[in-house]
C-alpha cells in the first residue's frame, strides 16, 4: 500500500458483501478507480484501499466522519445473515495499492482468493446437504424396499434402504469428498507457493501460481454447480419437508445459489478456464499437459494393479479424450469465433468430471494400500471410499459422454436463430 499516494475517490459499489455492520471499529473497502490522468479501457484502472474511517496518525480512528457510507441493503433470496450493501463514495480518501494503472491485476490476486472461498463454499454445502439428508433417510419410513422387506416389525423400511435414496446420497457424498481432495491439493500448491515467495524463488512461485490457476475455475465453477445439484437432492431425500421452512434445506437451497454468481458466474468461470488458462495461454495448453501428464503417470503406475486397473483405464481414455476435445476446440476457433463461448461450460463441466476421477482414483489407490493393515474402524473408512470411488466412476462418470457430444456441437445451433425468436416480449 502506497501511504504515500492518496486519491479521492467518488463513485458507488454494489454486491458489497458486509459492506456495513458493526462486528468491527473499522472497515477497509478494496476499490477500483481511474486516476484523472489515466489511459482509456482496462489499462487505466488503479486500485485503492478506502477505509469508513480514516485512521489518525497515532493509529486512533477519526469516527467524527465516514469517509464512505452504506446507502441500501440489498433485499437477497438467500444468505440473509450477511448485509449485501450498496456502498457510496464521495470524495472519499483512498490509497493506491501498488501500481498505478495496474488495478486489474492487482484485483485478480484478490479476486483469485474469493474464488478459492467460493469454492469452499460450495463444498460446504455439499457437506451440509448430505449431513442433513442422511439422518433423515435413516428415520423416515415409507414403503418396502422392492429387493424384500428390511423392517418387518415395522409399518415400512427406512427410505435409506431405497436405491433411488441412496443414489442421492451417494451423489452428494461423492461429489463433497472428491471436491474437498481437489481443494486440499490446491491448499498444497498455495503452500508451497508462499514459501517459494518468502525465498524470493520467482519460478516457483510462478509455477504454482500457474498450477492453482488451472485448478482455480474448476474449483469455482464446477463444484458450486454440484453444490446446487447436492441442495436440490437434500430437499429431495425430505420430500414435502424439504420445502418446509422449519427443516432448513430449503434454506441451503437458497444459501447456496449465490456461490454460482460470487466473484464471476460459472459462464465466466468456463470462459476463463478454457480461453484465458488453456487456448490463448502462452505457449497454448501448457498447463493441461502438466496435469494431464501428471494423471497418465499415475495411470500408467498403476495399470497392473488389479484392484485400480478398470478405474485407471477408463481414467487414461477421458484424459486423451479431454487432450482430443482441447485440440477440435482450438482447431475450430480461427474459423468459428464464437465456439469457445457455446464449447466453455460444457467443457468446464467435462474437465471438472475428469480432475475429481483423478482426485478419487488416488484416494482408492491409498484405501487399497491401507486397508490390509488397517483396524475395524480405520477399515471400515477405507471401504467406504474404495466403493464411493466405484460408484463415482462407474455412475456419475458417465456423464462426460454427454458434455462431449454438446461441446462439439459448435455455436451455429446458438447463433442462427433470430433475437426476437428467443422469447416474444413485445
């Protein structure tokens, strides 16, 4: 921070989440801005640190004034414990963070870590999700299991013993621990880039920095999509309950919705995984072949493995089917402008499906290698994700064939039909 160089700053922010509350003496607001001298577009934005109050110089806080004010509340359909403000600037005293001009880079290293914490957020509501639902299944009762009756002392089997329940489960339960490997990798990768940084190591930090941001869109983009998939399974488990206020998983429903939207829309996330990561990278796709050769390394390690064999033949088919599905889309660019933007999400969705197949044939290979040595109870944990990685590859996987098929497609099946035909408002 640049103490040195104060702006004032006027303008309006809006989507501030905690933008006013009183758990804190002070709060400290990152702005973008445009210093009077600036160049034109994105190069010319500058950003500044903006506190509601200005801090004097024996570190007191001059509360005689706001130097910013909330101006609204926004009225949400979820995450009502958080005030989302509408925050005012008037000649507001602001201090330059880094460059200036260089804003927008600057952001990004911000932006980069809402978006890992957007992520946490899904996952957590994946977490939420099941955690909820399974207590549910456990009590409730309704019909027979079709296999033949569980509970014949009772009126009916507990909905858990249903297949159709326990699919929903299993999505959920798969989902939020194949999420939280990938998470927990990228913890690693950040690890090692902050010690990379303290030893002044530049091209290992840069590295890592690369790595995380291959990982970064997959996080935020992906797994908060599931996350809603995962919230609309706990209200399903619950049946009529679910929408009922008093279970509270309409409220994680709601709750979750946000994290799809926070920090750039799961569109935004695609485009930036796909264009800005991948195809106008420098050289292009270098990324993808260092964690696409990191997964065939592994593949190949353990082919002869009888127990891992299936998992990592079918992991080695989509990683040269996600290298192929790369390459058509960036073969087709220069002659459809518009297929990164039609192909993005669907290619988000493929590449997400793949890296936590990844995630979960490594944790089965540590399962099967613990397990023989293991103790009732540590052994039990291991089967469990032995068969969760099963139901993961040999049900949810397949949804990768869909993602493919579409993101072929091209984009004149959504460019040729006419504005006013979309929908007639007139």
């Amino acid at each position: 921070i640049n103490a040195e160089y104060m702006g004032r700053i006027t303008g309006e922010k809006i989507f501030i989440s905690c933008g006013e509350h009183d758990m804190s003496d002070n709060i400290i607001h990152i702005v973008l801005a445009r210093l009077p001298d600036a160049p034109p577009g994105t190069r010319g934005i500058s950003l500044f640190l903006v506190p509601k109050y200005i801090v004097n110089p024996d570190g007191s806080l001059d509360t005689s004034k706001k130097n910013c004010v909330c101006s609204s509340i926004e009225h949400k359909m979820g995450i009502k414990g958080a005030c989302t403000s509408v925050m005012v600037f008037n000649e507001s005293v602001g201090y330059l963070i880094g460059q200036p001009n260089k804003g927008l880079k600057h952001m990004f290293t911000f932006m980069n870590m809402a978006r890992l914490g957007t992520a946490i957020q899904g996952i957590g509501t994946m977490e939420l999700a099941l955690q909820n639902a399974v207590p549910y299944a456990r009590e409730r009762m309704s019909m027979r299991a079709l296999s033949g009756t569980k509970e014949p002392n009772k009126a009916g089997d507990r909905i858990i013993h249903h297949s159709d329940v326990r699919r929903m489960l299993l999505i959920q339960k798969a989902m939020a621990e194949g999420g939280r490997c990938l998470l927990y990798r990228v913890g690693q990768l950040a690890d090692k880039f902050m010690v990379a940084h303290e030893k002044g190591d530049e091209k290992e930090r840069n590295r890592y920095e690369d790595e995380m941001g291959l990982y970064t869109p997959i996080l935020k983009g992906f797994l908060t999509e599931l996350s809603q998939e995962a919230a609309y399974y706990g209200i399903q488990v619950y049946g009529g309950h679910g929408f009922i206020k008093e279970w509270g998983m309409e409220q994680i429903a709601r709750d979750a919705r946000i994290s799809t939207l926070y920090e750039g829309t799961t569109g935004v996330q695609a485009l930036d995984l796909l264009g800005r990561k991948l195809l106008t990278s420098k050289p292009p796709l270098r990324l993808l072949y260092g964690y696409t050769k990191e997964i065939l390394g592994f593949c190949s390690a353990n082919l002869t493995n009888p127990k891992l064999a299936p998992m990592v033949l079918k992991l080695t088919k989509l990683t040269l089917q996600w290298w192929a599905l790369t390459l058509n889309i960036l073969a087709r660019a220069s002659r459809d402008k518009e297929i990164v933007g039609a192909a993005s999400v669907d290619y988000l969705f493929f590449s997400g499906y793949v890296t936590i197949a990844h995630q979960w044939a490594v944790m089965a290979a540590k399962a099967h290698e613990k397990l023989p040595k293991a103790t009732s109870e540590d052994a039990d944990f291991y089967k469990a994700k032995i068969q969760t990685a099963e139901f993961y590859y040999q049900y949810i996987l397949n949804r990768t064939a869909f993602h493919s098929k579409a993101l072929k497609a091209g984009s004149k099946i959504h460019q040729q039909i006419k504005e006013e035909w979309i929908c007639r408002t007139e």
